[in-house]
C-alpha cells in the first residue's frame, strides 16, 4: 500500500471520532468560536478618558509655566524719535540723503516707509516724517 493510500484510510477512520485528532480538532474548534466582544464599563470609560486627558494637562501646565515668561510687564517702552518736517519740492529720497548720507539710501527709504507706514513715496509739504533712531545724528 503506498503512503496516500494509508493517509486517507487513517483520516477516514478518525473522520467519525474528534477526540482522534487531538489538539488538531480543538484547535480548530477554538478558531471557530464566535468573537467574544468588548464591553465597557462606566468606571472603564471614567479610566479610559482619564489616561487620554493626562498628557493633555500635562502639556497645558508645562505651557502655562513657560508661557509666563513672555508675560507684559505693564511698562510702556518709551522711544523717541528725531521728526524731519517736508520742504515744498523734497522727496522722500532727498530727505533720506540729508539724516543719512553715508548709507545706502535705497535701505534708508525703505526703513522710514516702514517706519512711518506711508503707502507710497510721495510726500507732502509740511508733513513731518519720523526718522529710524541708527539714523539719527
């Protein structure tokens, strides 16, 4: 008789007892089983949340901690100024050459737009233009 022929005539013979496969069978009745499903408690819930809220308090004090330091200390910085008042006929890039003529004047320009948050070059007479403070004498 070949190994095939002695194979299924022992599987045949098994077939009508489980207990013959052993722990084959009772494995495959484990795997059979239905899925066992989760059930959460109240308390479980209360837990679960808890543990899922710590590192959320823990990086809200550690920001309340370090952001204290960057907290207003209620003093008004006092800076001042030096004004240039518009001639009639001076623009702005004359007036940038008269505080700063040793600058680049491109660099002055566009500090004093800045500073003063005009919308274009244009200047009126008699206006007063304030100057950046590395430029004034």
């Amino acid at each position: 008789m070949s190994t095939i022929a002695i194979n299924s005539i022992a599987f045949n013979s098994m077939a009508g007892n489980p207990m013959a496969l052993g722990t084959t069978a009772a494995a495959i009745r484990a795997s059979a089983s239905p899925a066992v499903h989760l059930r959460l408690t109240r308390r479980g819930r209360v837990v679960l949340t808890s543990l899922a809220a710590i590192p959320l308090v823990i990086g809200a004090l550690v920001f309340a901690i370090n952001g204290g330091s960057a907290v207003a200390t209620g003093q008004v910085a006092s800076t001042s100024f030096d004004y240039v008042t518009v001639e009639p006929g001076q623009s702005l890039w004359q007036v940038a050459e008269s505080v700063a003529p040793s600058a680049d004047i491109r660099d002055v320009v566009a500090d004093i737009v800045h500073l003063n948050r005009l919308e274009s070059t244009n200047l009126q007479p008699g206006q007063k233009i304030a100057i950046p403070t590395q430029y004034s004498h």
